[in-house]
C-alpha cells in the first residue's frame, strides 16, 4: 500500500463499511497526512489526522483550530442551512459556543436525564416487541431508527405523530451524498426552512404552554438578559434532531451487527446482565457513529513536523483513533469485557456531546430489551450502508430473530 494512493476521505470509500486497512497505515506512516479529495460533493483537500493524542490535542485546541467554518468537508453548503449555524453550536467557536451551550445544557439537567431514561425502557420495550413479532425484518427501520426517533421527538418536545417527517428530513440532511437520499441543493434548502418554520411554530406553543422539554427550555431561557434568536432555536434543534437521531442509530445497529459476528458475547451477554454497560462503551468504540470532525485552521501551526497553514482544514478521523493501537491494545477487535475505555466517540473538549448520557441509556435500553427476548440473531440478507465518509451509517439491516 502506497501513502500516496491512500483515500480515507471521498464518500463512495465508506459504502462497503470503513476502511479500516488505509487507516491503520496512516496511523503508522502518516498520522499527519495532506490528502486530495477526489469526490466532487467535498472540499479539494484536508489534513487527514488518525492519531488519537493528535486528535485530542487538536480538539482542545480551538484558538487554532475552528469549528467556525463547519464541521464537514462538504463542498456545498444552502444558505438556509448557514443561517442556522448561528444555534447549531457545534458549528461555532467560544465565547458563542459556550453560551448556547449553557442556555440549552439547561434541558439536560440529572433530572430531566433520568425521567427520560424511564420513557427509554417503555419505548424500548414496545418498539422491540412489534419487531420480534414480525420474525425476520429490517432491524434499522424497526429498532434502531425507530428509539432514537421517538426519544428524540420526546425530547424536542415534538408530537409523536410527526417523528416520520423528522425521519425523511434526518436521513436527506445527513446522508446529501448518498444516491438513495441525495436531493437537489433547492430541495435541501426547502427542508431546511420548513423545519425552521415547524419548530419556530412548535415553540410559540410551548411559550405559551412550557412543559418539560427542550423546546419549551430554549423558547423561555434567557442568559444576561440575552433572549435566544429564532435562529438560534431553530439552530440548535437541527442540530440535536440531526446528532441525537442519526448516531444512536447506527450505535444500534453495528453493535447488532457486531454481537451477531460474535455471537459468543452476546451469549455472555445474556448470561451476565452486568456485562451490559461494558458492552454498550465498546460498541459506541466499536461502531465510530461519525467518522471524522473537522476544524479549520486559524492560523499556521505545526504538528508531528508538518506545516498547517491558516485556511486549511483537518479532519480529525475519530474512526482511526479509536483503534489507536498506543491507546487501545488490539483495537481492531471487538471485545465486550475490555474494561476502561478512552474513546473518542462523543469528542473530547469543549465540543464534547452534551448528549452522551442520554445515548448511553437509549442503546442501552434498547439491548436489555433484546437480550431479554432474544436467543439470537441472523443476517436476513444484505447489510446496506451509507455513502459517506462523515457518518458511518447504516440504512438496512435484514435480521431473522430467535426468540428465547
């Protein structure tokens, strides 16, 4: 293998899974890689950055590297998706960042996190009784997509009824270069404001009838005496329908997939119930839900010899560092019972997931839910993914279930 001939970062490299090979080469020759880009929906060229301790190093670094420019190498971004970046905080750099992220944390409180950790057993335990009963189905659109969805919905504060509409605008926002979902750039900017439209209209509701949820927190948080702007709401609600659906999803589902190729931990999972939290640190680990963050850089740097230069743009490739051999010993395998993790799934530093928690508990629900059930599972056809480099997705999942 040629480092010159290495892409890790054009979308059509993802649609047989991550390529993991490529990778594990950067990290031993190139951890610091300038890389073309030769797909025509990203940017020319990035950084590619596969080592975890560069990873880290950079992400806690924003007064160098940005998250102002955006946090993809997409080459096209509508006008109407820009406009929200003004709310959508992971977008943005201190002191913005640090004060949406204040005003919204607000909705994430210990208790707020523990009452829907209860509506996570009671979804859990319905969403995965309608599918067991249909034997073999799609595990994607009958689990996995469906828990987040619905939490999610709960969440926002956004009627049940409605969580099909978030799911289209979901999967065409993330998956833009995919063929199944790819939408022309005045159809993805339509969505944009229609969504804008439908939480602005859902948050005068909650304005004058606040419950507990998101919606109601951002429609009346006010910090300084700074009310939020309808951007800024309508921001920050595309973000976390966007970043709490599409990742505890495909969470989900690698991890069934993982469990199904090793079928003795799943064994080892329903004969040890303890082993559960373990297991959900390792299929987060595992799974990698996005492949890459990027920053730009703000003005020139060095790292491990190479010379950044301001306007560039890195990619900090959370798929690599999390099989980070100087972090990880045999991070290649998938393991259960490793004990103490360090990965980096949800980042590290001031952009670091305020959802994780939640995440945590909704894949967590969800498997205590199947390993209740289930004696085990199958594949039921072939596992179809995502045509990205940014999101490590998948979008069918066939399984046969043999209940216990």
């Amino acid at each position: 293998m040629r480092t010159a001939d290495i892409d890790v970062l054009s979308c059509h490299v993802y649609a047989d899974g991550v390529p993991h090979d490529q990778l594990a080469h950067l990290r031993r020759t190139a951890p610091v890689h300038r890389q073309d880009i030769p797909d025509p929906h990203l940017l020319d060229s990035a950084w590619v950055i596969t080592k975890a301790e560069d990873v880290r190093a950079i992400s806690t670094r924003p007064e160098i590297f940005s998250s102002a420019q955006g946090i993809s190498l997409r080459a096209q971004r509508t006008a109407a998706a820009k406009k929200l970046d003004v709310g959508n905080f992971i977008n943005l750099d201190d002191p913005e960042h640090r004060r949406l992220r204040t005003l919204v944390g607000k909705g994430f409180t210990p208790r707020i996190v523990r009452r829907f950790e209860e509506d996570h057993r009671a979804l859990a335990e319905g969403i995965v009784g309608r599918a067991l009963r249909l034997g073999t189905f799609d595990f994607v659109a009958e689990v996995s997509a469906e828990l987040p969805l619905l939490a999610i919905c709960k969440l926002l504060g956004v009627p049940e009824a409605d969580r099909a509409l978030f799911y289209r605008w979901s999967n065409v926002l993330m998956g833009a270069e995919d063929p199944d979902y790819a939408r022309p750039q005045a159809e993805l900017a339509e969505i944009v404001v229609r969504f804008r439209q439908y939480v602005l209209e859902l948050v005068a509701v909650r304005r004058a009838d606040p419950r507990e949820d998101i919606l109601s927190t951002l429609g009346t948080s006010t910090l300084a005496e700074q009310d939020l702007t309808d951007d800024e709401i309508a921001g920050f609600a595309l973000l976390l329908m966007v970043a709490g659906n599409e990742t505890t999803r495909n969470t989900l589902s690698h991890g069934l997939i993982a469990l199904m190729e090793h079928p003795e931990q799943w064994q080892a999972l329903r004969a040890d119930p303890s082993l559960l939290d373990g297991a959900v640190e390792e299929i987060i680990r595992w799974a990698s839900p996005v492949n890459y963050m990027a920053r730009t850089v703000v003005r020139d740097t060095s790292l491990r010899g190479a010379r950044l230069r301001e306007g560039e743009r890195v990619a900090l490739m959370y798929a690599s560092a999390n099989r980070d051999e100087d972090v990880i010993p045999d991070g290649d395998a998938f393991d259960i019972t490793r004990g103490e993790q360090r990965h980096l799934s949800f980042g590290i530093g001031p952009h670091f997931c305020l959802g994780a928690h939640l995440a945590r508990g909704e894949a967590k629900a969800v498997l205590a839910e199947l390993l209740r059930r289930v004696e085990s599972f199958h594949p039921a056809g072939p596992v179809r993914r995502l045509r990205s480099s940014f999101v490590h997705g998948i979008k069918e999942l066939p399984v046969t279930a043999r209940l216990a």
